[in-house]
C-alpha cells in the first residue's frame, strides 16, 4: 500500500502501552474534557444567527475555549505523566505517523502525547515499523482537530508542489 505522508515537525512524547496501561488510559480520558464546548457547538449548528450574532457567538466560543485551555494548563503543568520517549513526527496522514528516530518495536502499542493549537492531545498507536503507527484510539474531538491540522498540511503539500511545477 502506497500512502503518502505529508511533511511535519511536531515534537511528540511516547511510551509502551504496556508498562503503565491502567495510567495512561486515566490521562487519556482526562485531557481536554471540553465536552461542554462541543455542546454547545453542535446546539449553535441547529440556530440560525445574524452575522452579528454569529460574530459574536464565536467570539465568545473563542474565549471560552481559551479560559478551559488556560485551566486545564494550570491543572495539568505538573500532573501529565512522565513518557520514557520523545522525538519529532516528521510525516503524518490521516491514520499513520512517521517520527524522525528509529524508537518503535514492530506491533508494539504506544500511548502517545503532543500539542496542536495549544491543545494537548492524546492517543495510541501500532508500530508498524521502528518509525511509523498507526493510530488505533483517538477521542473524536481530538481527532477532529488533529485531522483539519492534517488536512492544513496536506494543502501546504499541494501548494508547494503547484509552486515547484510552476517554477
């Protein structure tokens, strides 16, 4: 299978699923509970707003998105868990990940960390070899941004080689 992953650099922490299962799953669920916000979202998709009104809205959706983030950060600065590894994922997709360092046992399931947008995101992965997963779970709001991020690469991608054939 041909899969083409589009360039990155975003810093990543790791470690074996197996070492600390049970603690890894309880900050797995604990990080970025804004279930809140999601409600609130998908309530405001059902409205019809003014410009106006819609302006103001997210405004407010922004702000209150920046206050949780801004808690969970004062929480959270001394009780993420210590991961063994960390390295750079250099190439990403939709469902796969390449770091930049030869760390992975083949088939082996990591719990994985890094930060989007100031959002820190958890998830686990497969080895599929010592440098590339796949991802096997991921919360959906995470995966909703870790996707548009995706996709923002994917553009830059298209756009520099558009750039590179017009040259």
């Amino acid at each position: 299978m041909e899969l083409t992953l589009f360039k990155s650099s975003i810093g990543v922490s790791f470690d074996e699923n197996s070492k600390q299962e049970d603690r890894f799953l309880q900050e797995y669920f604990a990080l970025n509970l804004n279930s809140k916000l999601t409600r609130f979202k998908k309530m405001a998709a059902k409205i019809e707003f003014s410009e106006g009104e819609e302006l103001i809205f997210n405004l407010l959706l922004s702000l209150k998105n920046d206050i949780l983030r801004l808690e969970a950060k004062i929480e959270q600065q001394n009780n993420l868990l210590e991961l063994s590894y960390s390295s750079i994922i250099c190439a990403i997709h939709y469902e796969y990940m390449r770091l930049a360092d030869a760390l992975l046992k083949e088939n082996e399931i990591y719990y994985m960390r890094f930060s989007i947008e100031g959002q820190d995101i958890a998830f686990f992965t497969k080895a599929v070899d010592d440098r590339t997963v796949k991802i096997v779970k991921f919360k959906n709001d995470d995966k909703i941004l870790y996707d548009s991020f995706v996709a923002q690469m994917q553009r830059e991608f298209l756009q520099d080689r558009k750039r590179k054939i017009n040259e």
